[in-house]
C-alpha cells in the first residue's frame, strides 16, 4: 500500500507556512527576553526520537469487549506500514518496538528492510509470558518466570532468549521484561520465594544478553494479578537489576503505580543509581488506563521531564534512557493517537528545555518554594506549538498530522486493503 504522498504533505504544509513562520518568529522573540535561543531548542527536539509500540496500532480494547476499527494491520509488516505512516507525518518516531510472538514473522531480514524503507529501526523487543501462545507446551496461568514449576520456568527463559536472538536480526539492542507473575490470593504466593525463582531465571536470560544489550526491567503494582506482582514496583525492580548486573535496567511505565505516586521522584532515585532503563509514556487516571501521553495530566508529564532534562544538563554519567510509548486506543483510530502522543512527548521535552536551570538552582539553595515552582510553570505554560510545527516542517512531515493523516484518505484506503479481523493479538490493557 502506497505511503501518504509527499505532495499531498507538502500542499498541507503550504497553507499554514505564513502563520507557522510568524508564530516561530514570535515565540523565539518571547524566549530570547528569557535568554533562551529558540533554535538551539528546535534543535534538540528535532533530535528527540520516541518509539512505537508496534501493539499500538491495533486497536486495544479491554477485557469487556475490543471495537475493531477499519483497516487495521492483520500482521506486523501491516503495522509497520502504519508506523511509517506515522514517522512520516509526526517526525518523532524513527524506531518501533516489537512484541513476540504477537508480530512472530518468517522472514526477519525482510521486516528489516520493509522497516528501513520507512526509515524505521527498531528499539527494543518485547517478550511475552503473560499469556499463553498458540500451541505452547506449558502454560503461563500461574507465572512464567517465577513459576512453581522449574519445566514452566524453563520454557519462559527460551521464550526470552529467543527474543534477544529475534533483536540480533533486527538491529535491536535491548530486551524489555515485563511479567505478569503474582498473587490474587493473600497466601498463595511465598513472597520471597517467588522473587528468587523470578532472580534465577532471569540470570539465564541476562547470561544471553549479546555485551552491548540491555534488558530492561519493567515493575507494574497490578493486573493481572491483583494482589500481589513479583516486580510491583521500582524497588523490586532495583533490587532484582542490582542482582542481575550493569546492563540489567528499570523501565518506568507511568500507567504502573500506585495512585499519586510521585514518579518524578522514582526517575531520579534511578537516574541517581545509574538504573534508569527508559520509559513507556502513556497516560491514566486510575490505573493502567494506557490513555494518550500527556492527555489527563501533562503538567505529570512536564515533571518527569524536567527530571531529565536536569539529568542531561547535569552530564549524569551512563544517562541513557530509551523512550517509547505504550498505549492502547479503544475509541480513536490508532495512528491518530500515536501521533498526537510523540507530539505531546516532543512538546513536553520542549517545555522542558525550556526550565531556567540557573535561577531554580539558585531558589532551591535559597529555600525559595515559590520561585523555584514558578520557575517551572513558566516553562510548563508556554505555547510551544509553533516549535513544534517547525520542526514537523523541516523534516518533512506534516504542520497538523492528525488533519493531514484524516485529508490523506490512509485508514480508507487501508480500509479496502485489509479485510476486517477478528479479535487479533497486541490489544491487552
Ligand atoms: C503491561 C505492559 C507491558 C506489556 C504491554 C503490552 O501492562 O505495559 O509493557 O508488554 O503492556
Ligand atoms: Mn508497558
Ligand atoms: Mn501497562
């Protein structure tokens, strides 16, 4: 299927090049009174990259019912079609994050090369030992890699390691671990026996990570099991990637703690210990909702943020995090909501960038509360759209993606192309 066309882009962009032109040039007058060069922001942005989850452009759906949208993919050459589309409009997210065996395929230098011709790469893989696969001997109902059972557990490491063997052929260089392992009983879990076993198998996997990979491991307080997780949260996460070694990391998704919990905080307790993995933004109200990022509470957002960016300008040794999104869309199209999340990810980098680090420095010392939150407001409250749409522009997408992609005809046409599925993995909550 034949990507969105450029022309159709560009003749997009050219009714909107006048006014993206004065607002960048109004905005960069309103930083440079700040002492900010907008440029140099625009700059940084245009560097930023966040990674699709390849699951995220399917439409999701709870455990009550899934609504198919049209046109979905039927199968991850079809996703990553979708996730070029993407790329191609909303420029923020080169890579894609696979989960097996939900994108399982035969021929993983053709994926490859399909990907590049997007101009997508691929970020870290994902395993899968919350549910069970077609045809798999065991099953994962009561745990995978701190199952009971040494033969279950055995079959959840090669899981693993057939993942990192997947990656090798796709140019990815971490794994990301997350387990649905736990309790929904109070006594059915031997706590600390549980997060032994999780520790012994989880050295078998580290012990196969190639020298230059990294697995990430991702904590979640609940669901589906809703008592107890073996990984609930950024403690156990730490203490098990302790264990494991220097390329054993914590993945902070936002949608996985408690209500109010200060995740800012759980960012620089990492970023402080050398563990920050990276992230799967998203966002939520009560649980994991994995709503659009920034679409409930973007100041939250800004906050993790502003960790970072500290983190950045600081020069903290090791300070790599990987950065993709882990959504699912039950009532808008797919695509439309990736895009409209890289953005929000983008504009809260932007406002970020945007914190003056001397003066909050200097009203932290000075015990000067006020200061030091208005100082982060500022930067939180300015527009910084017009940014943004520069750097769309510049690199070829599109200045309003979502009105491009909707003017584009794509989902029609893809509409036409993939006959309609049903049910279809990568849609869990
Ligand atoms: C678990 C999770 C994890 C899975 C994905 C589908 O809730 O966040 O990252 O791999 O959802
Ligand atoms: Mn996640
Ligand atoms: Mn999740």
């Amino acid at each position: 299927m034949a990507r969105i066309i450029q022309e159709h882009i560009a003749a997009h962009n050219e009714k909107f090049q006048r006014q993206v032109h004065q607002d960048y040039e109004a905005l960069g007058w309103q930083l440079t009174r700040r002492g900010v060069d907008i440029d140099k922001v625009r700059e940084q942005v245009a560097a930023f990259g966040v990674a699709i989850p390849s699951w995220g452009v399917g439409t999701g759906g709870t455990r009550f019912a899934r609504f198919p949208g049209s046109g979905e993919p039927r199968h991850v050459f079809d996703k990553i079609e979708d996730c070029g589309v993407i790329q191609q409009l909303a420029r923020a997210t080169p890579t894609v994050s696979l989960h097996i065996p939900w994108d399982k395929c035969s021929d993983w230098s053709e994926l490859r090369q399909a990907a590049a011709a997007q101009g997508l790469s691929f970020d870290a893989m994902n395993s899968n030992t919350f549910s069970d696969a077609k045809g798999q001997a065991l099953s994962y109902k009561f745990g995978s890699l701190s199952h009971t059972d040494a033969a279950t557990r055995a079959q959840a490491v090669e899981h693993n390691i057939e993942c990192i063997e997947i990656g090798k052929k796709i140019g990815s260089k971490a794994l990301t671990v997350w387990v649905g392992d736990g309790s929904n009983f109070p006594g059915q879990s031997h706590f600390r026996r549980a997060f032994d076993r999780y520790l012994d198998s989880s050295r078998q996997i580290y012990a196969a990570l190639p020298g230059d990979w990294r697995m990430f491991l991702e904590h979640k307080i609940a669901e589906p099991a809703f008592y107890s997780t073996v990984i609930q949260d950024w403690g156990s996460s730490y203490l098990a990637a302790t264990a494991l070694g220097p390329q054993a990391q914590c993945l902070v998704d936002l949608g996985h703690h408690a209500p109010n919990v200060n995740i800012e905080m759980i960012v620089a307790r990492l970023i402080a210990a050398g563990k920050l993995a990276g992230f799967h933004f998203n966002d939520s109200k009560y649980g994991d909702d994995d709503l659009d990022a920034g679409s409930v509470s973007p100041y939250r957002l800004f906050l993790v943020f502003n960790e970072l960016v500290a983190a950045a300008h600081e020069n903290v040794q090791g300070f790599q995090p990987a950065y993709m999104l882990d959504q699912s869309h039950n009532v808008t199209d797919p695509i439309e909501s990736l895009m409209t999340s890289a953005a929000q990810v983008l504009r809260t980098y932007a406002q970020a960038l945007l914190v003056d680090r001397a003066a909050l420095d200097a009203a932290q010392e000075a015990n000067d509360a006020m200061t030091a939150s208005q100082l982060l407001k500022t930067a939180f409250q300015t527009d910084v759209t017009p940014l943004l749409q520069r750097v769309r522009q510049d690199a070829g997408g599109a200045v309003d993606p979502v009105a491009c992609y909707r003017a584009s005809g794509y989902r029609q046409q893809a509409a036409q192309e993939r006959p309609a599925v049903q049910g279809g993995g990568g849609g869990i909550v």
